[in-house]
C-alpha cells in the first residue's frame, strides 16, 4: 500500500506492506539512519523516535499505523541550519556515549522529556529513561548531559 508520513516536517509518500515496521521505512527508505536497530521486539529504547512529541518505538510499530501523526527522527531535532540541537551538544560534551548505540533512542527520549518538564530533577531523568537500555553502563554521564541540555534550554 501506499502511505505518506510526515517525518521531521516533510512529507514522503512510500509502498510499504501492512505490517512493516516504521523503523525500516525510516532507515531503508529514506535513509535516516538515527533510529537504530537493537532488540526489535520494543524493549531497549534504540529505535526511539517522535510521535506527535511522544516516544514511540519504531521497531514495533507499522508505518501504515502512523499516517497523519508527526513524526521525528534524531535528524529532526538539528536547526534548519545545521545546528545542533541543546541535547546532542550536551551528550557530546558529556562524552555520554561509549559505543554510542543506544544514544539516539536516549536523546529522543530525553527531548520528549524536556518538552513536558523543562527542568526535570535528577530522578525524574532516570525514571523517564528507564526503559532505553544502555549496554555500556553510560546511564550517569547521560544523566548529566540532560541536566546540561536543561540547563542551557532554560537560558
Ligand atoms: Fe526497538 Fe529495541 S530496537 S526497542
């Protein structure tokens, strides 16, 4: 079938089957490659993307469930321009990532985050990430680059 999704503001209209996850849409066909691939079943976190500003994981949802809604990819969150956004900086300035696998699905968690608590408590932050596993155990320095983000969004 033919469906359009509304990714990071932009229309694209793509053939998927009934049941293809929006994942693959967004990584094979039109090649954003933020989302990443971990367990495909919904239980870590790495494929984490936007839904109308609510984390949703695309491993496990059909695209042709999302026609309509306003989807965001890691690549959403730059500036027109090119910037990037408060929380990617923070994450590189806090070395946040080891392997750095399961940092786009905790960045798009964290965004949705800030979006509804601006200025989360340290708690908050954990309890808001606790589903996006990371392998490497970089959940403190992750910690700190939200508070960091938050900090400079709050500026
Ligand atoms: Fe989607 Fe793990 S790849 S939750």
């Amino acid at each position: 079938m033919s469906i359009t999704l509304s990714v990071n503001g932009r229309p694209h209209t793509v053939d998927v089957s009934e049941d293809t996850p929006l994942l693959y849409v967004l990584r094979d066909e039109l090649g954003l490659n933020g989302a990443k691939y971990g367990c495909g079943v919904g239980q870590c976190g790495a494929c984490t993307v936007l839904r109308d500003g609510v984390p949703l994981r695309a491993c496990v949802v059909p695209a042709a469930a999302l026609s309509g809604r306003e989807l965001t990819t890691l690549e959403g969150l730059r500036a027109p321009d090119g910037t990037l956004h408060p929380l990617q900086r923070a994450f590189l300035a806090e070395q946040a990532g080891q392997c750095a696998y399961c940092i786009p699905g905790m960045v798009m968690a964290a965004a949705a985050l800030l979006r509804e608590k601006p200025r989360p408590t340290e708690a908050e932050i954990r309890t808001a990430l606790d589903a996006n596993l990371c392998r490497c155990g970089s959940h403190n320095r992750i910690v700190r680059a939200i508070q960091r983000a938050a900090e400079e969004l709050a500026r």
